[in-house]
C-alpha cells in the first residue's frame, strides 16, 4: 500500500536531465516529515540515494539532487547516464500510520 | 561496514507460518537511534514496508499486516527475526532487512525470495 505517489516512467537521453516527483499526504510529507530516496537497480537490492529531503551519503554523485516543498518532493538527475537505468523509490514516515511509506516508484528509462 | 544478510526458506505452503532470519554485523542494536526494519517487494511490484524495531525495543507495524506479523530482536546473536503467519499466495516477495537511522533506511541486505505455493 504506498501512499506517495511518484510516476510510473520517466525517460530521458544520456547526458538530459530527468525529475522524479513524490507527492504526499497531510499525514507524511506535508507534516514536515523528511523524504528519502532510494535506486534499485536490475537485480539488486535498494540503495540509499538521498536521506533528509536533500542528502547524499557519501559516494552517490552529486548527479543526483533532493529537493522538497510542501507535502511534495522530488528528485533531479543531472547527467544521465546509462548506469542511472533502473527504478526510484521515495520514502518518508506517516505520523497516521505510525509507520514508513514507500513510493509507487518511478522507472527510469535511458534512451 | 555494517552488512545484513537475509535467511529462510525459499518456499512456504498456503496457511503456514514464515519465520525469517537477519543476521547483522558492524554496528551495535544499543546505540540510541538505531534500528532495524523489514520491507518486501512483490514482483514487479513496490518497496512494502513490513515492521521496525528500535535499539529500545520499540516495535512498529504497518498496520494492513500487524495481526501476522512480529518482529524481534536477539542483540547477543545479532539476529533480527521476522515471523507472517498464515501465509497466502499474495505474499510471495523477496524480503529485505534494512539498518535504520531513525526515518530511513540506509543499509540493506541481498533479500531473499518467498515463494509461497502449494
């Protein structure tokens, strides 16, 4: 049951820039509850992307930028590269819940 | 380096019980903010978060799945436990164990598929 919603696909060619939106509720983001990404690449397990609306751990390209406003987030992808093929998740917490939500997840495509 | 590994069995029948392993190591469960947290992924389908328990014992579920699930810990072994009873066709997924730090989860392990089939 994911609660924010993110679009299905996103495509762009090597070196575009492509955003992922992550929408939220009153109850997660709009509550000023932080936003996460994560990138799933084929076959592999989540990575952390960005942590706090707009962190990167150390060793993710600055390729990748948060952002947040209000109960929406989103996430840029500068310089896209064929390595940046596969699938993006958003997460925050929901106060209702008194638990962690996840995004529909967004398929990035690069042409 | 903190590493998670994920271990159980790879098929279940309709009706049992699902008990899964998580075996960590390079980090201490008693630290103040830690924690540790199940998500799954149905095929082709979303990230579903499952359950979480903090360094204080503090458990969560989501909520569509709290009757089924419990989530422990066994800091001596460094061992997190999952159990699903009454497992159902529709929970077939690979089942990832996930360090938490307080709102997300920033390392994961391999995950491991659950068939569940008769």
């Amino acid at each position: 049951q994911s609660v924010l919603t993110q679009p299905p696909s996103v495509s762009g060619a090597p070196g575009q820039r492509v955003t992922i939106s992550c929408t939220g509720s009153s109850s997660n983001t709009g509550a000023g509850y932080d936003v996460h990404w994560y990138q799933q690449l084929p076959g592999t397990a989540p990575k952390l992307l960005i942590f706090g609306d707009k962190y990167r751990p150390s060793g993710v390209p600055d390729r990748f930028l948060g952002s947040k406003s209000g109960a929406s987030a989103s996430l840029a992808i500068t310089g896209l590269q064929a390595e940046d093929e596969g699938d993006y998740y958003c997460q925050s917490y929901d106060r209702s819940l008194s638990g962690y939500v996840f995004g529909t997840g967004t398929k990035v495509t690069v042409l | 380096q903190i590493t998670l590994k994920e271990s159980g069995p790879p098929l279940v029948k309709p009706t049992q019980t699902l008990t899964l392993t998580c075996t960590f190591s390079g980090f201490s469960f008693n630290t103040s903010g830690v924690g540790l947290g199940w998500i799954r992924q149905s095929p082709g389908k979303a990230l579903e978060w499952l359950a979480y328990i903090y360094w204080d014992d503090d458990q969560r579920y989501t909520p569509s799945l709290r009757s089924r699930l419990t989530i422990t810990k066994d800091t001596s072994k460094n061992r997190l436990v999952l159990v699903m009873t009454a497992m159902e066709p529709g929970d077939t997924a690979t089942y990832y164990c996930a360090h938490g730090r307080i709102q997300y989860f920033d390392y994961w392990g391999q995950g491991i598929l659950v068939t569940v089939s008769s």
